[in-house]
C-alpha cells in the first residue's frame, strides 16, 4: 500500500548514512595523526556516518580542491582543519551556496563573513602561547634566575599563517613583553616536523652559541631540536644547557620529560572527532550550537608525576 511505501521510504531514510568530507592538512606530526584517528573512529557507519577523508599534505590548494570534490560529491558536511588562516572565502562560499554546513576542526580562519562557517571547534592558541611564558616565567623563578639576568630564547614556528602559529607565537610574545631580560634570538619555521625543527635548530645552534630556551610550536619540532642539541655536544632539559618548551604534550613528549630531554609540553587535545560528531548531531535535530568552541587545555611538566599521567592518556 502507498503508506507501507512510505514507511519504508521514512526507515530507509533513518538508516542513510550522513557523509562527512573531512579536508584534513596533512600528516606531519603525531598530534595530527591522533586527530585523524579521532575523526576515522569516530565517523564510522555504526555511528552512522561515511567518512571521506582527504589528506592535503600541508598544501592550501589541495585542500581547496577538496573542498570542491566534496562539493559536487553533494556530502551532508564539510570539515575543514585550515592549513593557514586566511585564503578561503571563495570555496567556502561555494559550500554555502550548495547548502552544504562547514565545520571549522583544530584550527581558525581569518574571513570578514563569520557566515561562511558554522561552527569552530580548537584550542585557544593565544592562549597556549601565554601558558608556555608563564610556565618559563615559574620556572626561572624556581631557579632563582636574577630579574636581570639575560635569559637568550629561540623559537622553531609552526607553519607560518596557521592560526596554531600565528596564536602560539602572539601569545609567547605577550609574555616576553612582560620580562625586560628576555631576549629573542631568533624566530624561524620548522613547518611543524621533526626533520624541518631539527634542521633549523641546527642552524640556530651554529648562528648563537647561548641559547638558553628553545620554544618549540609542536612536539615534533622539539624531538628535533633535542636530536640537533645533543648532536651539538649540549644538554637539555631540567638538568641541561638549554631548556626546551613544546606544544601538544603528546605520548612520546612524555617520553621525552621522563627522559630529561624536555622542560614541558603545553596541552593541545586532537580528539576533535567526538566534538564534531556533537555538534553534527545537534545540527541533525535542528538545535543551535555555539559558534566557537575552545577546548580546555592544561601543561605538563617534569615536576609532575609524568608515568601516571601518561598511562591514562589516548595518544
Ligand atoms: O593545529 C595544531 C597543530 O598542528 C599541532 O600543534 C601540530 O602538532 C599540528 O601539526
């Protein structure tokens, strides 16, 4: 009969599955391994979604055809974790106009139209980078450092215009501004890899020979820092020449702490699967979500108890 037909119309479209594009930046470290996990365990057709995943390699235009693939592919949603801030008015314009809901993952955009994304879920950058300068603010004070001691610091950027970089950098400067006797040395990007941190550490190494502070704007970057410090003849760490400052605070940064080699780790979560999911879900029964979303975020430190800690951590 018509209403069995459309009965089995109403349950076949209850079982659809919601296809979510999620154009992700690349794979250059492991906290973006940990988000892409966080999205492929999360969209799976039990919880009711397609994912269509697209690995960008770091490059705004490959993400920018992505976004235009999952366009004409007409997905339910577009997840976009922008490898730079600015640049993306055009496409996600396209999206708007094929109806298609963008959500912004990990990191921010610079746009004059906050109508062109509908939510954004990351970390508070800015404030990352302030908590990475009242960490060494504490820090020299537990050394009993002289106010008027110069304390040298170099810093290994992440990829320069993404909003990890740009908040991380701004808010480090902040604090620097608040301490008369820290000097800058240098600032360069390590494009957020351990073999670009390592490269540029080394070249830092060979350009100044008082480093004092190394800030590293991810794990990664740090791990290669550490490898050129200690190539360099240095040491690192609470007991070492040269104190290290990274971002992410992922498992092998752990490691690292428990090791020696690394002061501390700023907490940035990549689980934003779940996070999406919620408010994909919200969107789905027609509620409001609020338009930004920043995730709560802590620092570790080797004052900590660093193996309990890490052993009730995901990634
Ligand atoms: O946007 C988050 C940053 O991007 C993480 O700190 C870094 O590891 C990643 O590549």
């Amino acid at each position: 009969s018509k209403s069995e037909e459309a009965k089995s119309e109403v349950s076949k479209d209850a079982s659809k599955l919601i296809v979510v594009g999620y154009a992700q930046v690349g794979a250059e470290s492991d906290w973006r391994t940990a988000n892409t996990e966080s999205f492929k365990s999360t969209f799976v057709p039990e919880n009711g979604y397609e994912l269509i995943f697209n690995d960008a390699q770091q490059k705004q235009e490959n993400q920018i055809k992505a976004i235009r693939d999952f366009i004409q592919q007409e997905v339910d949603y577009i997840v976009l974790a922008p490898v730079v801030e600015t640049g993306w008015d055009t496409v996600l314009q396209e999206a708007k106009d094929a109806g298609i809901p963008v959500i912004l993952s990990d990191r921010m955009i610079k746009t004059s139209d906050d109508s062109l994304y509908t939510a954004l879920v990351c970390g508070d950058f800015i404030k990352e980078g302030e908590t990475a300068g009242h960490w060494l603010e504490d820090y020299l004070k537990s050394k009993n450092v002289a106010a008027d001691e110069k304390i040298n610091i170099v810093t290994l950027q992440g990829t320069i215009g993404a909003s990890a970089q740009v908040g991380r950098t701004d808010g480090f400067a902040n604090i620097l501004g608040q301490n008369a006797n820290w000097n800058m040395l240098a600032k360069q990007t390590g494009e957020f890899t351990q073999s670009k941190g390592q490269e540029v550490m080394e070249s830092f190494l060979k350009q100044f020979d008082d480093i004092d502070v190394v800030v590293a704007e991810n794990d990664n970057m740090a791990f290669g820092a550490i490898d050129a410090i200690k190539a360099a003849g240095k040491t690192c760490g609470p007991k070492g020449d040269i104190t290290v400052i990274s971002f992410d605070a992922v498992k092998a940064a752990f490691d690292a702490m428990i090791a020696g080699d690394l002061n501390a780790s700023i907490e940035c979560s990549p689980l934003h699967g779940p996070r999406v999911a919620e408010i994909i879900q919200k969107l789905e029964k027609g509620e409001t979500v609020d338009k930004i979303q920043y995730v709560d975020e802590s620092y570790f430190d080797t004052s900590m108890d660093l193996e309990k800690i890490k052993a009730g951590r995901a990634y």
